[in-house]
C-alpha cells in the first residue's frame, strides 16, 4: 500500500495550521484576509511566507499581483532554519545587473547542482570553466553547417512524412487530438534523430508512449517539488525511496540505461563508418568533432538528456500556448494568414514542392512577433535560479547576501505593466513590429525567454526557425478548432505545460 510523502503531509499539517488560525482570529474580515494572503503573503512565525507558498502551489510562478505590489522584488522568506529564503525578482535592472553586468556574482552554484543531480554535469548545471567549454563546443557545432543541415532535415521529414500525414488522418476521421501530447512527441522524436539515435516514431495513430519521455516527465515534477520543500525532507526521501525522489531514482535509471545504449551505437557506427558525409548529428559531433576532453560516456549522457529537455519540451511548450492564442485571438490569425499568403503563396501542390527556405521564413515579421508574444506571456522556461558568491546590492536597493539564491520568475514578469505597459495581458503582435515593418527587438533582460547576458540561449535561431517551419506548414493545410469548455491553466513545473493538454479538432484547408 502506497505511503503518503512527507510533501503531502506536510502539505495537510500546513493547511491545518493556517485553517485553525484563520478560525481563531475572528475579528479579522474574512475578505480583507483572503486579499491580504494572496496580494501580501503573511510572515508567519517559525512558518514564514511557507503556508501562502502552499496556497498559491498550483500557480506558484503567477504572482503578478504580490510582485507589483512589493515593486517588482519580494524577499520570500521561508520556515525558520530550513535555508528556504530567496529573493523572487522580475526588475528588468536587476535582470540585467545579475545575468550581464555582475554576471561572474552570479552562478548556478552547488544547491542548484544539487537540486538538479540528474543532469550532471551538463550544460544546464554547469559553471564557469566547464560552462565556458561546454558553450564552446555547443557553438561550434550550432554553427557548423553540416549539423545544422542534419537538423533542419530531421524537423522538415518527421514533419512532411509523418505529422502532416496524421493531421490529414485526425481530419478524417473526426478526431478530438491532444495538441500537447502530439507537439511533445514531434519534438521528442526529432530531438533523438538529431542526436543521431534511431528514430523511436513515438508519433503515430496508436501514440504509444516512451519510457525516456516518461522519465523525464516524472524528473520535471520532483524537480519542482523540490524546490517547495525544505531540503532535509526531500534528502530523507531520497534515502528512503520515497514519493517524488523514488520516481526520480528509476528515471535516473532509465536516462543511464538508454543513453548509454545510444552513446554505444554510436561509438561503434563512428568506428566502422568514416562518417564525412553531409550530415553530423550531436553525438558524432560530440565525440569525433567536439572541444571537450575526455568524452567520457558519462559526460555525453549528462549532453544527451539536457539537450533533449531543451529541445523537446521548450519547443513543444510554445507551439501549444502559439496555437491556443490564436484560437482566443482570431484576428492575430487572420493576419497571419494574409502575411503568409502575401509572402509565401501556394503556387505549388502542397506534396510536391519544397519547404520554405530560411530566407522565406524571414519574411514572416507578423508571426515572428506572435511567436515573441505567445512566448513573453508564456515562456516555456518559467523561472531562472541563481545564487551569488559575495554579498551585493541590487540595482532596486535589495542587498544579497553571499550564497543567497535568487529566483526570476520569467512567467509574471511577462505580464507585469511596469514592464510592458497598461496592455500587459493582452496578446498583441503588434508590439514586436517596429514603425518601418521590420521585427522589433526587445532587451534580453526585459524579454528574457531566451535568457540574457553570456547565458543568452545558443539554440535561439534554430529554434525559432522550427517553429516558424511548423507553424507554417500547419496554418497553410489546416483549420485548427479548440474544443469548447475545457479548462486551461499551466502546469507549476520545469517547464510550463498546459496541465490539462489542448483538446482541437482539424479540418483541411
């Protein structure tokens, strides 16, 4: 029989606590503390702002409405003695004071790396010297025209052989589809190709799940958890196999297990192969081509898994919230629709030609600043972890303390109207096209989807690039209705999910 966690129960005994006082303090005005608890969370003895923490768990990245009233900054100040303080910022000066100029303050240091285990020593848990060499080798081969040939061909025939086709089979038969669930199995299937794995073709009829995508799925959760919860408790249940820190452990099985074989395959394909064709997937890269020494096994797992949530999940993430912003948003879509039909016209047999060139592609400036638009309301990354290594002083007069920890929430800065004026909430391409009709760049700091200052994301281009070149295969086939009455809400995780998914139906164009 299944053991509750200790998260859940201290979860239980919190909202306990909080019930039991709420009671007890009768002369308060029910309404005035339901406002004061969610607009100006309670530093509670001993509990610290960790009981409004609770409450606010299942939209713990929306605090749009407490942010602007401490000013952009709020010191959170968790339970006595659990080292749970931090300070929540989305100050675009502090930004860019922490990411740019104090960059060398600013790591992820040894608590994030210890939170983040799972992903070794790899680019997203690295810093200085080896973040340096690892961007290096990234760079090289993000501008290395034989990679990224291999990747556009990976996204262009999953898309034309595979995604295009089961549209055309959902469209026929009626089908209410999981947009979500279908986006994260593209850009799963892609990522893997792009590795230089064998094809897993999670993306069928019958959509069969992936253990790797399984693992990384439960890794996302106990990642957040996490970060809720005092690290002695999630320290003890990881000794005992407990909860979260249980499914963590067999994900980390699952990750050594596959990666290992895809590290193999291709050590042995490099061997008997010369391999000096047109195309270079990362692995081949990794171990003929790259900067890094050694290329140890451990080291191109630690690659494989980070380089497989970044481009899986950020990708899928954003063509979710894209397409259910245009359902909400018709005339963004109408525009779109005439921009692609004045730059891009269908001369050709949708089966016959080729795809769009990048040069096209960039003629799309309306759905460019969608894209932007969608992603500075919904970021697919939406929180940023650091912690400094000697004390400091914001540029908003907070002091840091040295290995203080620092969190930017990227989701409530997005629409915070300090930041981007009264019109914050509302989804407005508009503002990403400058007066002379070209696309109209916003400081990292401020738009910082794409992280900033020597951090700044290497894959922005490719990325954008493959959403540009699904986006517009879809629009230019298909009509994509939402389904009615579902509810929509992000999921509090690594990555900022739909948690319920996007039901939709497809008719042909």
């Amino acid at each position: 029989m299944a053991s509750i966690s200790l998260f859940e129960a201290s979860i239980v005994f919190f909202s306990f606590l909080i019930f039991y006082l709420f009671l007890i303090k009768k002369p308060f005005d029910y309404i005035l503390i339901k406002k004061t608890f969610q607009s100006y969370p309670w530093n509670w003895p001993v509990l610290g702002m960790f009981p409004g923490l609770l409450v606010r768990l299942n939209r713990i990245y929306d605090g749009v409405e407490v942010l602007e009233n401490y000013n952009m900054t709020l010191p959170f100040k968790g339970p006595w003695f659990t080292g749970m303080d931090i300070l929540v910022t989305v100050d675009p000066a502090n930004i860019h004071h922490i990411m740019t100029s104090s960059y060398s303050n600013y790591i992820k240091g040894p608590n994030f790396q210890e939170v983040f285990e799972i992903f070794g020593n790899g680019l997203l848990n690295s810093d200085s010297e080896r973040c340096n060499n690892l961007r290096k080798c990234y760079q090289a081969m993000l501008h290395d025209q034989r990679f990224q040939t291999f990747s556009i061909f990976a996204t262009r025939s999953k898309l034309k052989d595979e995604l295009l086709p089961l549209f055309d089979h959902f469209a026929d038969e009626g089908t209410v589809v999981d947009f979500q669930d279908v986006f994260r199995r593209f850009t799963f299937d892609t990522s893997i190709i792009t590795i230089g794995a064998s094809d897993p073709k999670s993306l069928s009829v019958q959509m069969a799940n992936d253990e790797f995508v399984n693992a990384l799925e439960d890794v996302e959760v106990a990642i957040i958890y996490r970060h809720m919860m005092p690290r002695f408790l999630w320290k003890l249940q990881k000794k005992m196999g407990l909860g979260q820190e249980k499914k963590l452990i067999e994900a980390d099985a699952v990750f050594d297990r596959l990666c290992g074989k895809y590290v193999t395959d291709k050590r042995d394909e490099i061997r008997h192969h010369s391999n000096n064709g047109d195309f270079v997937d990362l692995l081949t890269f990794f171990i003929k081509f790259g900067l890094l020494e050694p290329i140890d096994d451990k080291l191109l797992r630690d690659v494989i898994v980070g380089f497989i949530l970044a481009a899986r999940d950020t990708i899928a993430s954003t063509l979710t919230w894209f397409f259910w912003l245009l359902s909400e948003n018709p005339n963004v879509l109408t525009k779109i629709h005439q921009e692609l039909q004045e730059n891009l016209p269908r001369s050709r047999n949708s089966q016959e030609r080729s795809p769009y060139d990048l040069a096209e592609l960039d003629k799309l400036v309306y759905l460019h600043g969608a894209l932007c638009e969608s992603m500075r309301l919904y970021p697919p990354v939406p929180f940023q972890r650091r912690s400094a290594i000697k004390p400091d002083v914001l540029p908003s007069g907070h002091k840091v303390d040295a290995n203080s920890t620092i969190m930017i929430f990227v989701y409530a800065m997005g629409k915070m109207r300090a930041v981007w004026g009264e019109d914050a909430l509302e989804f407005k391409p508009e503002r990403w096209v400058s007066a002379t009709g070209g696309i109209r760049h916003e400081p990292s700091h401020k738009f910082f989807s794409f992280n900033a200052g020597p951090r700044a994301c290497l894959g922005k281009n490719m990325a954008m690039t493959q959403l540009k070149t699904v986006v517009v295969e879809i629009l230019q086939n298909y009509d994509i209705e939402v389904v009615k009455g579902q509810k929509i809400e992000p999921f509090s995780g690594l990555i900022l999910h739909m948690k319920h998914g996007l039901r939709v139906t497809f008719s042909k164009r």
